[in-house]
C-alpha cells in the first residue's frame, strides 16, 4: 500500500510525441535540425510526425484516464510558444497546452510540466546555444511566461529534464542535438544549465507561482566491478561526475571537488553570484532511473551478470540500485525535498500479435522497481510520485522509432493505439491501490 495521497502517472516530452512541427507557428528547435541532418538518427526518422500527439492529445488523454493515473508528465516546447527563443510569444502554440491542461482538468489528472526536455529554439541555438551565457536569461524569461499563463494550473513545473544528457550527449560526444564532441565545452554547458534553472526558479518564484518548482535529474549509483581500489575510486569519480555534478550546486552552492580534480577546467567560467543563484530552495526533485553504472577499469569494460536481464536499450535492469540510489541522496543531501520518480521504464522489442502485445517483461520491470522505491520509503525517503516513462511508444532520440519505451503501442503507420499487456496491468494496479 502507498500513502493516499501518492501521484501515479505516465510521463512523455514534447519532440517525442507531439509532431506537427511547423503547425501553427511552431519554430524550428536544434532536435529538427539535428534529426534532418544525414546519419544522426539510427533509422533516418525524425519527429516532424511521431505520434502526431498535436492532433490526438484528447483521444490521448482519455487513455491516459483509462489507466487510472492521477497524473500526467508531459513538457512545453518551447519553440512552439516563443518560435525564435527571444521575442515574440506564440498565442496559437500556448493554445495548444491550455486545450491539453482543459482536457486533464476534465479528467482530473493533475498536469506535471517541465519547460525543457532538450529542444532548444534554433533561433537560440544560432546565438550560441547553451555556451552563450544569455541563453540562461532567455530560458528565465520562458520560465516566468510559462508559470505566469499556467502555474495555476498545474501541480508542477520542472526547469529541465535530465541536463547531464543535454551536456554530456549534446556536446560531450554528439550523439544528441546540437551535435557537439569537445568535453570542455560541455562542462561550461552543464554549468549554464544549473544557472538558467537557479535564475528560472527566481523568476517564476518572483511571480508567486503556485506550483511546486524543481528540477529532473538522470540519476545512477555506481557499482565497481571490483573491489580493487582502482575499480572503486573509478566508481566514485562516475558518481561525482554525474550525480554530484548537478546535485552539489543545487543542494550545496558548489562542485564537487572529486569531479572538479580530474575535469579540464580550462574552458570553465563561473561568474561571481553563481552558485548563489543556482542553489535555490526547490519544492521537489525529479529523479529519473533506469540503470545503476558498473564501474571497470578493465578494457573492454566488464559487464554486469544482470539477473533480471538488460532491456532493448542495452542496459542492465537493476531495481535495487534504485533504492540505494534514494538512500544515498538522503543520506548525502540532508535538504533533500520531496521526491518524485519522474521517469523509470523499458524499452521491449514489442510486436503485435493477435491483436495482443505480451510485454510480461515489461510488467516485471514496473513490478521490481515498485518494490524498489517502496523499500527506500519505508526506510524514511519521502518519495511522493511515480510516473511510468512512457505513456506511448515514441521518437527515442537517436535510436529513432526503433525503440519502445510505451505503455500503448503505436503503430505509426496508421497511428493506431494498442494497450499492452504492461498498461492493463497499471491500470489494475492502480484500481487496486490508487494512492
Ligand atoms: O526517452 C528518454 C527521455 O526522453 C528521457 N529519459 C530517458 C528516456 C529513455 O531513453
């Protein structure tokens, strides 16, 4: 059983569903260019379509209601709403998010937004993207639009999801947009990211904004594969530089220094009165899971014996490592807020048959994570949420289509919505304990 006042939903973003990229006034963000550029995307797909979510957001919504959650995930793109980055506001693109938070309220889910999950505005992007340092006062002045028009209406707002991949992948080795491979540049990234989070939750704190602020974190704890000290000062080095690399400047107002000794600093500026800025009070944290790192010095790198397998995406499905992780962060942070499992899921090779799709795997995954969440609650974490990462199967980012991570399968094709088996499951769950 979990607390009566438990959050279940389902979670989504904005480029990943929502196709109609040059609808109603939408600007172009840095994920169209990247995705129409030749060999960026295993599958040559991008997400001018996807799950044409734009069109379909209220058949969507009834079957996310048809789940029993009481809660929805989903991010604002911000082109969509302010087509360059700068300047003019997009009143048909903010129609679009008040139509989707009508039909939510219409079903009583409560809607948790993130402004960022990855697609800058080109428009941005061509003044420098994430290395101007203006940027972060660009992302403030969305911020405090986006809480001004909708903080009323929903129960939160995330500043960014998962900036460790928006650095590390978009300019630490160029398997995301912008497509970018110098990791000196993405450490100045990361650092420009936790200040346009600090100022953006000054600015909508600034307005009064009455939903619960935060960030969402990719987080992992690191095993070593060995007990040999090399393996395990490698291990922490992997949780410095991840975890405590976003964690410390939030919760304590400066880097960690075991990340700090080993990073090339060349390029790193942080201006005086940053890391005031960016250590604000949050509301909660957003704590995205999939996988602990196993930590070897070896080459090629050992591999976990994952006991309960590894998912489509290749990683090893561990859910005890989402309890040490939980453990870890209460212990280390001891302003930790409440916190929220803003993404935790599997991508399976679904396919359909008769009709059914069996992704009893799927069902074990969500099963064993539950209980992995529920064994750090009951050991004083206050977690107070859970959103299933994804609502429908969609544009997984450089693996394209080929990946599913859904509840409901798409055919993209047709654009047909199947339940799986897995989403039958949630949604008796939830009839049964629905928080
Ligand atoms: O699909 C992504 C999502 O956009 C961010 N977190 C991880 C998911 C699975 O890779």
């Amino acid at each position: 059983m979990f607390p009566s006042t438990f959050s279940w939903g389902v979670a989504t973003s904005a480029y990943q569903i929502e196709g109609a990229a040059a609808t109603d006034g939408r600007g172009p963000s840095i994920w169209d260019t990247f995705t129409h550029r030749l060999g960026t995307i295993c599958d040559g797909s991008n997400g001018d379509i996807a799950c044409d979510h734009y069109h379909r957001y209220a058949e969507d919504i009834e079957l996310i209601a048809s789940l029993n959650v009481n809660a929805y995930r989903f991010s604002v793109s911000w082109s969509r709403v302010q087509p360059l980055g700068y300047g003019a506001w997009n009143e048909k693109g903010f129609d679009f998010y008040s139509r989707l938070l009508d039909k939510l309220e219409e079903k009583n889910i409560a809607a948790h937004l993130t402004l960022y999950h990855w697609d800058l505005p080109q428009g941005l992007q061509d003044r420098g993207g994430w290395l101007n340092r203006e940027t972060t006062e660009r992302f403030a002045d969305y911020a405090a639009e986006v809480a001004r028009r909708f903080g009323h209406r929903v129960a939160s707002i995330a500043t960014h999801n998962e900036p460790w991949c928006t650095a590390n992948l978009g300019y630490g080795n160029a398997q995301f947009a912008p497509g970018v491979a110098d990791t000196a540049l993405s450490i100045q990234v990361s650092h420009h990211l936790l200040l346009s989070h600090g100022l953006a939750i000054q600015a909508m704190r600034a307005i009064n904004c009455p939903a619960k602020l935060g960030i969402v974190l990719n987080q992992w704890p690191a095993t070593p594969a060995t007990d040999s000290a090399a393996d395990r000062a490698e291990a922490e080095w992997e949780y410095a530089r991840s975890v405590q690399w976003f964690m410390d400047p939030i919760f304590k107002g400066r880097y960690p220094q075991k990340a700090l000794d080993r990073m090339d600093m060349e390029k790193f500026i942080v201006h005086p009165g940053d890391m005031q800025s960016i250590r604000q009070t949050i509301d909660f944290l957003g704590v995205n899971y999939y996988f602990r790192a196993f930590v070897s010095t070896e080459q090629p790198p050992r591999m976990p014996e994952a006991e309960l397998g590894y998912s489509d995406m290749g990683w090893e499905v561990y859910p005890q490592g989402l309890t040490s992780l939980l453990l870890a962060l209460r212990e280390e942070y001891p302003a930790l807020p409440p916190v929220y499992i803003t993404e935790n899921g599997m991508a399976v090779a679904d396919k359909i048959e008769d009709g059914k799709i069996n992704d009893e795997v799927r069902i074990r995954y969500v099963e064993s994570h539950l209980q992995a969440m529920r064994a750090a609650m009951d050991r004083g974490v206050d977690v107070q949420a859970y959103f299933y990462w994804s609502l429908l199967d969609n544009f997984e980012w450089n693996s394209g289509y080929a990946k599913r991570f859904g509840l409901v399968y798409v055919d993209y094709a047709s654009q047909q919505r199947t339940l799986k088996q897995s989403a039958i499951w949630y949604r008796k769950l939830l009839a049964a304990d629905p928080g």
